[in-house]
C-alpha cells in the first residue's frame, strides 16, 4: 500500500502524540497506583484497629489525605487517558480503516455521557486494541482479555463509590440514616479500593499494548509501518 509524503508525515505524527500521551497516561496511572497501595494500607490498618480495638492515630489524617490526594490523580488519569484515547482512534481514521465504529471524539468522551458511559467505553477500547492489533473488522468486536477486566473492575467499583456516596450523603441530606455496622462499612471501602487499583492496572496495560501495537505497524499496515 503505497503512501503519499503527505500522509506519511501525517502518520509519524500522530505516532509521536500517541506515544507521548500514552507516557503521560501510563505515568499517571503509575502514580495513582502508588497513591492507591498506601490507601490500601491505611484503610487495612483502619478496618485492623476495628476489629483489635487497636486505636491508630494517623489512619485519621493519613486516611483522608490519601483520598484526597487518589481524587486529585484520578482527575489527572481521567485527562491524560482521554487524551490518549482521542489520539489513538485518530490515528486509526487517518490509517484509512474501514468499518470503524467510533469516532475520536465519541471513544474519548462517552465516559463523560451517562447511560452510554456504561457500555461505549468498553466497546470502543474493545475495537481500538483488536484494530490496532491488525484484526479486520468482523473481529473489531472480538474478546479482549484485558479490556474486560479492566471494564468489570471499573463498573464494579463504581457501583461500590455510589453505593457508598449515597450511603454517607442520604442522612444529611434526607434525615434517613443507612444502617450499616462500621466494620462492614469499612469492608466495602477497602474493596471499592481495590478494585480501583485492578481497573487502573488494567488499563495502564492497555495503553501500553494498543500503543506499541500502532507504533509496531502490525495493526494499520503500511500506513504506520
């Protein structure tokens, strides 16, 4: 498949930004993960005290300044990963692909929209790692380990944060009160943490698999070659 200068520059272009946001991407993930194994510990300690009766004083700063430091990285992921996506699904469109089913703009801000957040996200990740690995497009849909995962992890720890966002808000708000025993309630953040950090392993896998897929060529041909 021949390939005008143009376009070629074009290509190598959208190569570079595709590999600079990946590294943007992957190293805040990096650091939220990091960020995340101390809240994991701290919440560990904190659920420990409960059941040993065992008092830890710096759960009580560290614990909230560790979230709030999670939230401000989360925010971060969120720019730098829709950044990255945007580009990624670019650089498939300008390979000349047929038989795409998102858009950039769709893929990178549907996680923004509700309902639709709920499934395009995936389903666009799905197909950008089976064309970008060079599968035509009958198999754009075709299961890809690492993108389940990272969306299971995902949906099942944001149902846990609502769950849990609704349960420390009904009261103030409402005067109803979720009785929940501190222990149990303890639980379910350390889980809902958890889970977080698989979702983020998972995806920061992806963004490096789907980036050296494109940057390898064997996914769009001579176009990125």
């Amino acid at each position: 498949m021949a390939v005008s200068e143009p376009r070629a520059n074009s290509s190598a272009a959208g190569l570079a930004s595709l590999s600079r946001r990946a590294t943007a991407a992957r190293a805040a993930i990096m650091t939220l993960l990091a960020v995340q194994t101390v809240l994991l510990l701290l919440l560990a300690l904190g659920l420990y005290s409960e059941f040993s009766l065992t008092f830890f004083d710096f759960t009580f700063w560290a614990t909230p300044m560790a979230r709030l430091l999670t939230y401000l990285l989360f925010a971060v992921c969120t720019i730098a990963v829709t950044l990255w996506i945007w580009r990624a699904h670019a650089n498939l469109h300008a390979a000349g692909l047929s038989g795409l089913n998102y858009s950039p703009g769709w893929a990178s801000l549907s996680i923004f929209v509700p309902v639709a957040n709920l499934a395009v996200p995936f389903l666009a990740m799905r197909e950008l790692y089976n064309r970008s690995h060079g599968e035509p497009e009958e198999l754009a849909g075709a299961s890809v380990d690492d993108a389940n995962s990272w969306w299971t992890a995902w949906v099942v720890a944001a149902l846990l944060n609502s769950y849990l966002l609704f349960a420390f808000t009904l009261g103030p708000v409402t005067g109803i009160h979720i009785v929940t025993p501190p222990t149990i309630l303890s639980g379910l953040i350390l889980f809902a943490a958890v889970i977080e950090w698989v979702a983020a392993f998972f995806l920061w896998r992806l963004i490096g698999t789907i980036t050296a897929a494109q940057k390898s060529g064997t996914g769009v041909g001579d176009t990125f070659a």
